[in-house]
C-alpha cells in the first residue's frame, strides 16, 4: 500500500509542477499515471520511488520497492549486478562457497542462499542468457537495458513494482513477456505508459493534470470511454455558454437601445414642457449615469460568461486543432524508390544479418521494418539513407525527398528557434502572422517562438514538426519512422497517427508499438533476424 498527501514539487526558481498531489493506491492492485507530457508523471514516480524529495507533504510506503526508471544513462558506467543492487550479495555468497568464513559475508548475504539461481532465472525469463552480470550497462543496446531492470523484480522480489515506460525500447518479444508478467505478479504495480495494450491490463487509471489527479476504476479502454463521454459533455456545454453569451450580448444591446429611446422622448417631453435648463441638465446626468450603471451589469454577465467559456475552451483536446493536411506526392504510385541486392553490414568484423538482405520499396507503400532488439532495424535505415555505407552489396536509389524522424527528433537543431525552425518549410512563402497563427494552432504561443529547440519535451518536439509540414507547400515523397511513439503521451500519440492517417506518400516504420501499427495501416513488414 502506498499513501501521498499533499506532495507538491517544483523546479528552483520555477513555478510549481503540481501542488498538493493526494493519492492511495491499495495493496496488489496493478495501476497507471497518465498525463500530457511535461505534466509531472516521471517526477511523481520518483517521489513515489524516493529517488527525489518533494518540496511538500509526506510519502508512506508499506513494502519493498523497486523502481524501473524510463532512462539508464546514469547507469551506463556500472555492471549489470551493481544496477541491480546485487553485487554485494553475489561477491559474499562467491566468497563463503570459497571458504571464507568471516561475518560481515554472512551478514550482506543475509541468508539470501538462492540469489545466484534467481539471477539466472530472471536473465533467461528474459531472454538475456548471454550477458554477463559483471558486464558494463554501456554494452548493452537499449531493450536489453530495460529487460536487465525488468529481470530485477524477479530477482529482488519486491512488494511494489514502479515503471516508467517500461515498453519504450523493448522488442515485441519483450512486450508480451512483459504483458504476461503483469497479468501474473501479485504485486502492487503502478505504471506511466503510452502502450496501450499495457495500460489495458490495470485495474485503475489516475490521470495527473494541473488541477490534480482524477481516479477511473478501470482499464484504459474504460478510460478513453470515460473521457469521450466528458468530451461530449463538455462540447454541449460550451454551446451552452456560447448560446448564453449570444442571447447575453444580444439583451445588452436591445435593452440599451430602449433606455436611449426612452431618454430620448423624454427629453423631448421636457423641452416641449419647458423645463429650465438647469433641470434639464440634471435629468441628462442621472439618464447617463442610469445608462452606465446598465452597462456595467450586462457587462460584468457577459464577461462571466465569456470567461466561463474560456475555461472549458481550454479543456478541449488539442488534437482537435492540430491535424495535418498533407498534400500529395508527386511521385507516381508503384514507382521503384530503392532497390537493395545483397546488402551486409558489420560490426566488430561481424556481419550483422546471417542471410544478404534483397529489397525493394516503391512509391505509396507502408512498410513495418520488423525485428527484435539488435537485429539492425535502424542500421538500415541509416544504409537506406545513404548515412551509412555497405560492406557488401549494393543500394540503388531514384530521385525523392525524405524526412527522417528518429526517437529524439534529432532533425530539429538544439540551438534553432521556435519560430526560425518552422520558417525552414516556409517554401510558399508565407506571411509571418500566418505562420504565428499556425504555431499557435499547435500549442506555440508567443511566448514560445523564440524558444530554443533544445528545451522542448519529445511531445513539443513532434508537435513543431507537425507545423513544420503543415506549413510546407509540398509533402515529402517518404517519411521514415524510428519507434516515433517512444516518449509521447497519449494525446501526442493520437495526434501523430491521425497525421500520418492522412499521409498519400511511401511510409517505412520502426515500431513496437502494435496498436500504432495497425491504426495507420502497414501493408508490408520487412523481417530482420
């Protein structure tokens, strides 16, 4: 069992990420923390995890931890027991077996005599039989680094098991291995994902936003139901206001109109009749002040109105805005782009795929490049590219443009603008304020644009590209796609694939991702082994 209250947290000099934060999560029950990026999800997990303080409130933990961050670079320069937490352990145990009968052995070990057959269970439940435990992290590729914190629950065996986006690297092997375990484990699990299919297996979702954290008693399918039905509610509520705003403006302007009238006649009626001038100027005072007093009280309703819808525009989902109309190639459909005879590469003097690889991809197709972790599925894409050259064989390839858009979006510079980057598609030219109007469309605001890119999350990052192409006179003929869901919330998810829904051009994909996969309709896998 787990209990957070009042957990607020923020940056130095910074405003506060979330304030206040309430949550219980009941023993054995499996959970998952969804949120926009950048809303605090990770944070609150390390809080959850102690590997930081809260600025605020308190944190109960009943039970053993265990904590599988999203990101391992901090453990690069350590061996897989040293990450795992059981070096100590695995030395004193080699230690005893070996003769050594000093106490402080007995006492790391602590009676843990089975722990060399946990490791070797946990290593090969996950596919990892041939790594070495006293091997560098550094060595490893990425899905191997997850699958070696994954193999530490079984290992350590703990109570709660915390995950931050445990699919992100991981094959499909590694996936359904790690679908399994969940259905499986008895323990409490509490999970930040964007896998859907993951997220399906929870019995509660908490979902973190700027106003706190709402509770769905059910999986992610209950959830997005719910939050259909909240959208709806909310649409019909903002007609509501818009309705009301109208008639409010609407009865300001008839009941002015009546008053001038009705002071006007009145004024006619006293010149008629004679009275002094003085007099008359009293009467205009207390009409006009009459007049302001009403237009203070329409006034102050209709900007209560308004700023009530204001408030429940901004709750509606940007991905409602943010859609792509990507114009069409202009390559003919079934044009060979790429053809491939014989390809090999290697690495370390070994060659990386045991069979020569022959391929072809022609114009307007959707290919999945297919393959577990480490079977070169990127090395490909970098032959493809012309990035990297052969050992044997050879790529033949007609004239096309591409866009390439790895994990980290790495096309877009660290140190360019907001603004000057989107300006680089700016091939129709088009005016400044309608390029504004664009970025603000997909979330850039003013205060943004001259933003260097470098601090933007992978969800910004996505969302300018987005602009980019909307901005573009011309589509690009090919998109290549390395795992572009890794590091993206849910919304930005939707956001990509109704982009690419809309895409007319040839389209290859690196993804483990299947429901992405099968919401933009891969027609072909190329298979790497």
């Amino acid at each position: 069992m787990m209990v957070l209250q009042s957990i607020s947290y923020g940056f130095p000099g910074g405003d506060l990420l979330f304030n206040s934060i309430h949550l219980s999560i009941q023993s054995h029950t499996k959970s998952a923390l969804t949120g926009s990026n950048g809303v605090g999800k990770s944070t609150l997990l390390k809080i959850i995890a102690g590997e930081i303080q809260p600025l605020e409130g308190n944190v109960t933990v009943k039970g053993d931890l265990y904590y599988v961050p999203q990101m391992f670079g901090n453990f690069d320069h350590l061996t897989i027991a040293e990450c795992l937490g059981i070096d100590k352990k695995l030395n004193a145990l080699h230690q005893i077996t070996h003769g050594e009968v000093d106490d402080e052995y007995f006492e790391t070990l602590n009676n843990d005599w089975d722990i060399e057959e946990r490791c070797q269970n946990a290593l090969q439940y996950w596919k990892l039989e041939n790594l070495n435990l006293n091997q560098k992290l550094e060595s490893l590729s990425g899905g191997q680094k997850t699958k070696v914190f994954l193999a530490g629950i079984h290992i350590n065996q703990p109570d709660i098991i915390v995950l931050d986006e445990p699919t992100n690297h991981l094959d499909l092997e590694g996936r359904k291995l790690l679908y399994d375990f969940i259905k499986q484990t008895n323990s409490t699990v509490v999970i930040v994902s964007h896998d859907r299919i993951l997220l399906n297996l929870v019995d509660v979702i908490f979902e973190l936003s700027n106003q706190g954290i709402s509770t769905y008693g059910g999986n992610y399918d209950f959830y997005a139901e719910q939050k259909e039905i909240e959208q709806h509610a909310l649409n019909n509520d903002i007609h509501s206001k818009e309705l009301a705003l109208k008639k409010a403006k609407e009865k300001e302007r008839e009941t002015l109109e009546r008053k001038q009238k009705l002071d006007a006649r009145g004024k006619q009626k006293q010149e008629k009749s004679g009275v002094a001038r003085i007099m008359m100027n009293t009467l205009r005072n207390n009409a006009e002040k009459n007049t302001s007093k009403l237009k203070d009280i329409h006034a102050e309703k209709i900007n209560d109105i308004s700023g009530d819808l204001r408030s429940l525009r901004s709750s509606l989902k940007n991905s409602d805005h943010m859609k792509v109309n990507f114009n069409h190639s202009d390559l003919h459909s079934g044009k060979l782009l790429i053809a491939a005879e014989k390809v090999n590469f290697k690495y370390d003097e070994k060659l990386l795929w045991k069979d020569h690889l022959n391929l072809d991809i022609r114009s307007g197709e959707r290919i999945l490049i297919k393959g577990s972790n480490g079977s070169g599925k990127t090395t490909l894409i970098q032959l493809l590219l012309e990035n990297l050259k052969p050992y044997a064989g050879t790529i033949s390839k007609s004239e096309f443009n591409t866009i390439y858009v790895d994990q980290e979006y790495s096309l877009i510079g660290q140190d360019v603008t907001v603004y000057d980057f989107v300006q680089q598609f700016n091939d129709s030219a088009m005016q400044e304020s309608e390029v504004k109007t664009l970025l603000s469309r997909f979330l850039f605001g003013k205060e943004t644009w001259a933003k260097k890119c470098g601090v933007l999350s992978g969800g910004e990052r996505l969302r300018l590209l987005l602009c980019g192409l909307s901005i573009s006179n011309k589509a690009p003929d090919m998109i290549i796609l390395d795992e572009p869901t890794n590091n993206l919330d849910l919304q930005n998810v939707d956001i990509l694939t109704n982009s690419i829904k809309n895409y007319q051009g040839t389209l290859l994909v690196i993804s483990h991702d299947e429901t992405f996969l099968e919401e933009i309709g891969v027609g072909r896998e190329i298979v790497l082994g």
